[in-house]
C-alpha cells in the first residue's frame, strides 16, 4: 500500500529533488558563458560579484557606520537617545544581512558555476597560468604548489593536504550542485560515502564567503579541518580568498583573531565553542578573538549536534576578587543557617521516628509522614535520614506523602515548607530560602531588605507616574538597578554557599 501511495505521489525526497532541479538547470544555462572566460576573466567573477554585493548593501551598511561614529564621538548622549541608535543598528544590521541574502541568491547560479569550471581547469591542467597579483605573490611565498616568473603566476594541480601530495581530480556533478543549494538554504544535506560531501561544501562556503563577513567551517576533528582547509583551499586561493585554521592557533592569540578574519576559517566544533565562552568571560573588547557569525556550515552534523553536544563545553576563569566578592564575608551567615536547618531536621526527623515507630492511628501516621518529608525538604542528604528510609516502608510512606503535596501544582507544599530556613529539590538542583530563612540570616544586618531582591519592573511603572523630572528618574533608575545588581550577586552568593554545604561533600 505504501509503495503504491509513493508510485501515485511521490516520497518527499523526490519532492524535494524536484523542487532542487530548476536550481541545478539555472547553473547549467550559464555554464558555457562561464567556460569561455579566460583564466583572469575567471578570477574576475569573484571581484565582479564582490562588488554586486557592496552596492547592493552599502547604503544600510553606511548608516551603520555613521551612527556608530555618532556613539563614539558624542558621550554626553542620553540613555533613551543611545537606545534608539542601538534599535536603528539592529534593524540596519537586519536589513543589511537580508539584502545580503537576496542578492546571493540572485548570483549563485553563476556563482556556482564559477567554482564548478575552477575545479574543471584544475582537473584537466598539470599547471593553471593566470596574471599574478600581490596574493598571489603572497600565497607563493609560503605554498610550493603557486610558482611566480614575471608577471604570471603558476598554480600546479598537485600540493600537499593532510600531510600527503595530492592531485586535483574532481568535478561538481548534479548530486554536489543540488547538495551546495541545500546547504546554502540553510538546511541539513545528507548523503552517503563517495558523493564528494567535501567538494559539495565549496560551492556554499565561496558564494556565502563573497559578502566578506566571514565562512565557518566546522568539522569533528582537528585533522579533518586542517586537511580540508589544505585540500579545498586552493580553489578558494585562486579566486583570492584567504583561508586559514583556528586549531593551529593558540587560544586568545592575535593568529588566532586573525583566523577569524579570514574569509574562510576552519576549526573543530569544540574549538569554536570555546572561543565564543571565552568572548563572553572577556571584560576587554580588544580580546575578543570572533567577529559576529555570519554563515556556517557543519561537517558530520548529526555527530555535532547531537552527540558531542550532549557533553556541555565547561569553561573556568579565576574567582574574581574584590567588593562583589562576597563569598568570605556571607561564609559565617551561611554556616549559621546551615547549622539552624540541620539542628531542625535532627529535631523533626526523632519526633518522626517516634510517631513511626509505633503508629497508633491514621493521625499519627501522618503527622509522622509530614515530619519525615520535611526533614526530607531541609537535608536530603542527612546520614541519619537517609539510614531511616533505608529501612523497610519508610521511603515508600515518603513518595506517598510527596505525590500528596506536588497535587495541584504542589499549592499545599507551603504547609511542609514554611517551618524549614530553605527548601531542597534534588530533582531540579536547586535551593530556595523560605522567609523564615532570610529573617535569621538578615538577624546580622539593619537592612531587613538585604537578602530580597527589588521588584524593579513594578517600582520604575510607580517612578515613571510620578511627578518627578526625566533626570531623577533616570538616576533613581541608575540607583535602583545597581542596588538589584547587588543584590543579586549577594543572594547568588548565598545560594552556591547553600549547595556547597547541602548538596556536596569535600574531595568526593
């Protein structure tokens, strides 16, 4: 029945191969027009193209420029005015990549077509002859597969990838062509073992590498990016782009800044991971070694996506020091309301023993059940609870008692709540103060407020119908926002101190 549903309508890939093919007929319908090009006509698609691209986008990208300027050069600008500059630069930076877009589109016939005959010269000559220029010069200087003599430079079909000399044997066919136009919409191209996955990506990679924001390529391996960038590198050279890898490169490191600059940059999935974490620890623009993403594509996608991003990347950086370093300073408020919980849980878990031991009735019982739980809530992890449950019936009497309270979205769990100074919820790894809990912490402090975070939203709607002038509102705003930032990092501080005391133990 299936196959003869298939047989009337086709399966979706067929569909989409269908809806693919007026994409592969529009590079064919230039190719001749491509293949009577002279080696430097060539090489002049890509500058032609280049400048299709700037024309297209410069009066967006001109505006951006101008206001940025307009930030830099004039500090006594407001906050709501800096705000709407902001907003204009993100619409422009908008307009600008979807202008981008359409005109990528619009040349990627020919674009593709451009790389398809680069690849076909390079196959069928030992030696591509073109008029040299300073990248040229450049590229020989450093690769012996480019050779100058006079005003020509010599680009050989032969050169080293991956630690061995290889020859340049490879054509686009249909499969690569429909491949390329797949990965340039943006969506996943699977295909199997032999159909040229590393040929398909040059035709993407060059046309989204045009705009001169910059290509990532992203592979499994440091192996695989550095043998790619090697052996599809010298199509990309030839029409003047500049490749490089990031694995080569230290952390942090201006080769490593300048990877990025590069029109075309390879690298491992987990290395371009972790330089964007260590741009967001940076408090220093001029550290950041990334420029914003602009097109990607993903090697062995199912592989990176999935099964390697089930291992978070974990980046450290020194403890910092200072005033908003609070943790010395609230280790001794903590150590007391840690002391005070578990002086509590030692308390409620004997009267629970003590109803349990010898139930006398169903009051009884659940009188002890709420005790047990609420220990439970204080310190999961209390040795002496934890020998209790193990004792027959008692965690099962415990998971009647939780189903109990989580009943309608756990409205009654206040009751075995509000005795305890926080509430633990292994399941979702967190600790929360209850009120009790802040009254004895802030026991030390005038500011009865100094554990509660400001509900800002609700104060700046109070502010802002007041009668006050635009500039007290805006510096009771400052005023009130740094108090939240403080705040903030003072109950976040407490919070780790709470886990570190609750949750784990030293050296295990």
């Amino acid at each position: 029945m299936l196959g003869l549903i298939k047989k009337m309508f086709g399966d979706k890939a067929s569909k989409d191969l269908k809806g693919l093919q007026p994409y592969v007929d529009r590079v064919h319908d230039v190719e001749d027009q491509i293949r009577a090009l002279t080696n430097d006509q060539l090489r002049a698609k890509t500058q032609e193209f280049k400048k299709l691209i700037h024309e297209y986008i410069d009066a967006d990208e001109q505006e951006i420029i101008q206001l940025k300027e307009k930030l830099e050069k004039n500090l006594d600008i407001s906050i709501n005015e800096k705000e709407t500059i902001y907003s204009q630069i993100d619409k422009l930076e908008k307009s600008s990549y979807e202008k981008s877009q359409e005109i990528l589109d619009k040349i990627a016939p020919e674009a593709f077509s451009v790389m398809k005959e680069t690849a076909r010269r390079f196959n069928e000559n030992e030696v591509v002859e073109v008029t040299a220029n300073d990248f040229d010069r450049e590229l020989a200087s450093k690769m012996e597969s480019v050779n100058i003599k006079g005003d020509k430079a010599y680009y050989n079909n032969e050169w080293v990838a991956g630690g061995n000399l290889i020859k340049w044997e490879m054509v686009h066919y249909d499969v690569q062509l429909i491949g390329g136009t797949v990965l340039h919409q943006g969506k996943i191209a699977e295909m199997a073992t032999g159909e040229g996955k590393t040929l398909v990506a040059t035709l993407p990679v060059y046309l989204n590498a045009l705009p001169g924001k910059g290509v990532h390529v992203v592979t499994v391996n440091d192996y695989l990016a550095k043998r790619d960038a090697e052996w599809m590198g010298m199509l990309y050279n030839f029409h003047g782009l500049k490749i490089d890898v990031i694995d080569k490169h230290e952390p942090n490191s201006e080769e490593r800044r300048n990877a990025y600059l590069a029109d075309i940059t390879y690298g491992t999935n987990n290395e371009f991971g972790f330089d964007y974490l260590r741009d967001n620890m940076t408090g220093n623009p001029e550290e950041l070694v990334q420029r914003p993403h602009n097109y990607a594509i993903v090697d062995e996608v199912d592989s990176v996506l999935i099964d390697d991003a089930r291992t978070p990347l974990i980046i450290s950086g020194p403890t910092p020091k200072g005033d908003l370093q609070e943790f010395d300073a609230l280790k001794a408020d903590v150590q007391k309301l840690y002391n005070a919980q578990k002086s509590l849980v030692t308390k409620l878990l004997a009267e629970a023993k003590n109803l349990l031991s010898n139930p006398g009735n169903n009051d009884q019982v659940k009188k002890g059940s709420d005790l047990m739980f609420r220990a439970f809530r204080g310190l999961p992890k209390n040795k002496a609870l934890i020998k209790f449950l193990s004792e027959e019936g008692n965690k099962t009497l415990l998971q009647k008692t939780e189903s109990f309270y989580l009943q309608e979205q756990a409205k009654n769990m206040h009751v075995i709540d509000d005795e305890l100074y926080f509430v633990i919820d292994e399941k979702q790894n967190s600790v929360d103060l209850t009120e009790k809990g802040i009254d004895l912490l802030t026991t030390s402090y005038d500011d009865p407020s100094f554990f509660i975070l400001p509900d800002i939203g609700a104060e700046i709607a109070e502010m802002e119908k007041s009668d006050l002038k635009e500039k007290e509102i805006l510096e009771k705003k400052s005023k009130m926002i740094q108090d939240y930032s403080v705040k903030s990092e003072r109950v976040h501080t407490v919070n780790q101190l709470l886990k570190a005391y609750t949750m784990f133990e030293k050296d295990v």
